[in-house]
C-alpha cells in the first residue's frame, strides 16, 4: 500500500501523497492562453477570454491559496479553492497574471473540495478547488502575481490573492528558530534558488524501520534501490539533530553533483525553497509491513513482515514532533504499511492524529473492517482509499492474489454508510480489469461513495490501450455524476 499512497501524498502534500488525495487530485491548466487578452482601464481591470469580457470585483471574493511555492524567476505552483460567496457556486476557472498585468495562464477548477462543501453546506461548492503549476520561465522576474477567479455567466473576474514571493520574514524566523530548537543548527539560507526537493523540504517517511528523507525509488540514481535513512524507528534513537543534519548534508550534495540517491531524481528542482512555519509538514506512517493480500503489482511482497516498531515508539516520536511544533499543523499524515488494518495500536495512533488539525489519509486494502478507521471517519476526519481494483472475483483473485472480493466491497459500503464523501475506492488499471471499468465504477455508487480514484501499474510504462481505458474512467464517472480522481496530476494531463 505504501507504494499507492506515495503518489497520492506527494501532491496532497505540494498542494497535499502518495496521498494530498483530492488534494492531489485531478487538475488542468493551461500556462499561456492566446485567446486570453488583458486590458487595464485606469483601476478597473477587465478580461477577454474566448470573447467574453470580464470585470474585476475585488469586494466579492471567497476563496483561498492552502499551498503556494516558487520563485523570482517566475516559476510557481499552488492549490486553493474559490466561491462566489452569493451563490457558493465554484468559479469557472482561475485567471493569474504577472506584475504588469499581463495574462500568464488560466486554470480549471477540478478537485474535489468535500470540506469546503461540508463547510458552505452545498455539494455544488465541490469542485471548488483549484491547483495551478507553472513551469515556463516568466520572461520578467516576478514581483507579484494577481490570482482572479472568473464566473463566465456573470462576466466577473475576483481577485483571489496578490502573491508577493519575496522572502517571508516572520517564516524566516520561526524556521531558523526551530532549527536551533531541534538541532543546534542554522537554518539553510534560502535567499537563493537551490535545488531541492518537496520530501527534502519536509518529509518524513517511517518505515523499514527507519525515519526515512522519502520512499522514492529513483531509477535514474547509481544507487537506486537506497533510500535515504535519516535515524532509528525507536524513540531512544530518535533524534532531531541527526535528521536535520542528514537533511541539510543531502541538501548541500545536491549543489555540487548530486547526492548519489537522488541523482536524476525528477523530484528535484532548483528553485527558491520558502521559507516555513514548520520543519515538516508530510509524515508517511508505513512503518508495518504486514498485510493479507499478495497484490501482482506490490513491492513489498516479499516483506509483509509485522512491525519491528511497537506503536508505542511511534506514538512517541509524534509527541515529539508535535509537543515541539515541528510538524506543521496542518501536515499531511498519510498511513500506509502493508495494510493499516492489521497495525497494532491504529485506533491510538489515529487517536493522536485526531486531536490535531492534520489531514489524515488511509490507504488501505479494504479487507478487514477496521473499528479505528470507522471511528474516525464518524469524527469526519480522516479520508480513505481503498485499494479494490476489481469487480469480478476471479478477476479480483488474479490481480490481489487472494479471494477477498465480496468482503472487501461489503466493508467499503459499511465505510461509506459512515461517510461516503471521505470514501474513495480505488482502481489500477491494467489489462486484468480493463473490461471492469463500468461495473467498478457502477458498484462503487451502488456503495455509496462520491468518488473513485484510478491509477495505472507504476511497473509499467502504460500504453495506448490503458490511456484509453483511463480515459474511458474518467468519462464514465463524468457521465454518472461520480468524481473520477486520478491518482496523480500527471494522470489527469494524460487523460484529459
Ligand atoms: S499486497 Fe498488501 S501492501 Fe502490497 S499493494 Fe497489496 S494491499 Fe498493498
Ligand atoms: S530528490 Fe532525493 S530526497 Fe527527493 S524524492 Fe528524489 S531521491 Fe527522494
């Protein structure tokens, strides 16, 4: 399961991993719209996209940005989401320029927001959320970008944010304080674009019995099977510094050649790292390898071991970094394994979890009803992804190598009779249960549930046909009034 989450988390985690889930979820955007005109008339603004003018209402705007990076080079990537607040209907999209002025780009909002829904009490207001990623240069360094949300039918474009990506000094502050707190150390000088990497700049990932930088299996490195260890999975061994130290060590490799694990990694960007509140703010519990299941695609099969580390060391280590606010409040905490279910101490686990604001995310197989996980779907914070990839049994059996089947789509409509909105079964597409798709995603509404998830075998290089069968996903649920959320951004370009 660790290797599904991973990729939902990753951009739950940007935006938000393996599991920011609809956070992570499916987004679009076009960086430079021709069609797009802009034109300043003394303070008013307005724009012409596709023939239809736009006037700025800056009074009018709900919305906000949960997530924003880049640098003065005019790079950026951010999620938020936007509403209009008379009709708590999402925008049609989102407009952002550069300082000047000028149009950079538009973007789709297409994720799935059950928060902001819940929290507007309108299921319209679902799609609210938008993730924009900009990675062309900005011919002019940037000084501000203006972010404005447009309802085509009202012919009204709202001013979400003026971002100013210079150095943020508060966030400066309390991070070269928690650095000295934790380690001793300086906080690394980021007035300069460095290369780094999302998990570099603030993820722990636990497992193999070991507090790990991330569980990237970089094919491009000399090394790639390493991961990269930062200390002991035991509290006594547990330690800040030795971390930090790893962190910065790796950090300061990566400018001069490369640290040998992450050598070619495509995570890593040279860009200027904001300054943060926080030390961390991802934490992947993958710590216990045990599971049930012997999944074709799993690369942990050869290792479904139980944990080395009881519970109690890792409910330590969570003190430790919550007590100290090291973990962001916010953090992204996904759990993974093996299977959740089987984890001795979840219930204490998520227990700890809960009494933060942090965004809980479980990745399970589905096959045994966990009370821990129920419980804390009933208190609405915790998500899950349930990995069932198919319908059939037989079919079920080829791909998860046991006959779980029934008991798996029985468990997530228990689940969803809890919360359907925070349950989202999950489909890899491969050869095996292409011809599945309707029925997989039939069943899942059958269920309950607001929204699947779809991925393909990341063993694979997926071609036409399962580009295809993506796409027929997607379309299906589109047709079907059930959100079909690709695993990872890149999947929603693909299908798209
Ligand atoms: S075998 Fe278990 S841990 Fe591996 S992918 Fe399947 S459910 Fe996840
Ligand atoms: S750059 Fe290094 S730390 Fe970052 S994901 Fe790649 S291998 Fe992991």
């Amino acid at each position: 399961m660790l290797r599904h989450i991973r990729h939902v988390a990753r951009k739950v985690v940007r935006c938000s991993n393996r599991a920011r889930s609809w956070l992570l979820a499916g987004f679009t955007s076009n960086h430079s719209d021709p069609e797009i005109t802009r034109e300043l008339q003394g303070e008013n603004i307005s724009f012409s996209l596709d023939g239809v003018n736009y006037y700025n209402h800056h009074l009018q705007t709900v919305g906000t940005r949960e997530a924003i990076e880049g640098d003065h080079e005019g790079s950026f990537s951010l999620s938020g989401w936007a509403l209009n607040p008379f009709t708590q209907t999402p925008p049609d999209g989102i407009i952002y320029t550069d300082p000047k002025g000028k149009v950079i780009g538009t973007a789709k909002c297409g994720i799935a927001r059950w928060d902001i829904a819940e929290a507007f009490k309108n299921k319209d207001a679902l799609i609210s959320g938008w993730k924009i990623s900009c990675d062309k240069t900005i011919p002019c360094p940037i000084e501000e970008i203006r972010f404005y949300a447009y309802i085509r039918n009202k012919n009204a474009a709202y001013l979400i944010v003026n971002w100013n990506p210079s150095v943020d000094h508060e966030a400066k502050k309390i991070e070269e304080e928690l650095w000295l707190a934790s380690s001793g150390l300086p906080a690394p000088d980021k007035t300069n674009p460095y290369f780094s990497c999302y998990f570099l700049e603030g993820g722990l990932f636990f497992y193999d019995q070991h507090v790990n930088i991330c569980c990237e299996k970089n094919l491009n490195s000399p090394t790639p099977s390493d991961h990269i260890p930062l200390c002991k999975l035991d509290h006594s061994e547990f330690s800040l510094k030795k971390i930090q130290e790893k962190r910065k060590q790796v950090i300061e490799r990566n400018q001069v050649g490369g640290y040998p694990a992450c050598q070619g990694c495509k995570h890593l960007r040279k860009k200027n790292w904001p300054y943060r509140r926080d030390l961390f703010n991802y934490l992947n519990l993958g710590h216990d390898s045990s599971c049930n299941l012997l999944c074709k695609f799993c690369p942990s099969i050869k290792d479904h071991s139980p944990a080395d580390t009881p519970t109690d060391e890792i409910l330590e280590i969570l003190r430790i970094l919550t007590d100290g606010n090291y973990l962001a409040k916010n953090a992204s905490v996904a759990i993974s394994g093996g299977e959740p279910a089987m984890m001795k101490g979840l219930d204490k686990v998520i227990d700890h979890l809960n009494n933060g604001e942090y965004q809980v995310l479980v990745a399970t197989n589905g096959t045994i009803f966990s009370q821990a996980i129920a419980d804390s779907l009933r208190k609405g914070r915790t998500n899950i992804i349930v990995s069932v990839d198919a319908v059939n049994r037989t079919v079920y059996k080829t791909i998860k190598g046991k006959d779980f089947c029934h008991q798996v789509w029985e468990n997530i409509k228990k689940y969803a009779e809890i919360d359907g909105t925070r349950v989202i079964p999950k489909m890899i597409i491969m050869e095996e249960n292409a011809e599945e798709i309707e029925a997989f995603i039939q069943r899942s509404i059958e269920s309950g549930v607001k929204s699947v998830m779809f991925d393909y075998d990341l063993n694979t290089v997926p071609d036409q046909k399962i580009i295809d069968a993506m796409k027929r996903f997607k379309k299906y649920c589109d047709d079907h009034g059930i959100l079909g959320i690709p695993a990872r951004p890149s999947l929603a370009e693909m299908t798209n």
